[in-house]
C-alpha cells in the first residue's frame, strides 16, 4: 500500500529540488517534516506542502497509519523552460531560462 502526491509546473530548477529530496528519502514523515522545516533552501517550502499533501493522502484515501508512513520515493523531473531576454550592452539580448520542476513523493507503511 502507498499513497502519492505530485506537484507539476514548480518554478524552482530541478538540481536545487534534488539536493532537498536526498535529505528526505527513506525518512519517517515526523524527520523529513522537521528536515524540510528547518533547512534554509528555497525548495523546502513546496516541498512540504507536498509531504502534508501526500500523509492527507495516505490518512483519507488509502487508510494508512500516519506514524508509520516514511518517504519511500521521491524525485524530481524538468518540467517546460520559461525563455525570458535580458537586454545587454549594443543592443545585445541575452537567453535566461527560468526552469520548472515536476515533483513526486510516495509514501509507504513501515512493517
């Protein structure tokens, strides 16, 4: 038994995503919460919103036992590059690409 959750279309860049994911994977719900509450990295906030979302899951879908759930899975895809110009000097344009991030987390019980 598992529940997921998944956010789509972040505006964060994936490799910033996956560095807060590592600190999370195979922790129980209660650590990766406190994890995410106290590390000072801009990811942290969508992401527990999304581990609140999933242990909501897990409780009212799937019937699970929230103080045995641990974060079993979670990772992170490149979602679509918003391509933006900067002006430069001489008339020059320079490329910025803001990246976006499709995020999963799945829980599961602990036996």
């Amino acid at each position: 038994m598992e529940a997921t959750a998944k956010v789509t279309y972040v505006r964060i860049a994936p490799r910033k995503v996956q560095i807060v994911l590592d600190l999370i994977r195979n922790k129980p719900v209660e650590e990766a919460a406190a994890i995410l509450k106290h590390t000072p990295k801009a990811a942290c906030e969508p992401l527990a919103k999304l581990l609140k979302s999933a242990i909501a899951n897990a409780e009212n879908n799937n019937n699970m036992d929230v103080t045995r759930l641990y974060v079993a899975e979670c990772f992170v895809c490149q979602g679509p590059t918003l391509k933006r110009i900067r002006p430069r000097a001489q008339g020059r344009a320079f490329r910025i690409n803001k990246k976006t991030s499709h995020i999963t987390m799945v829980l599961k019980e602990a036996e």
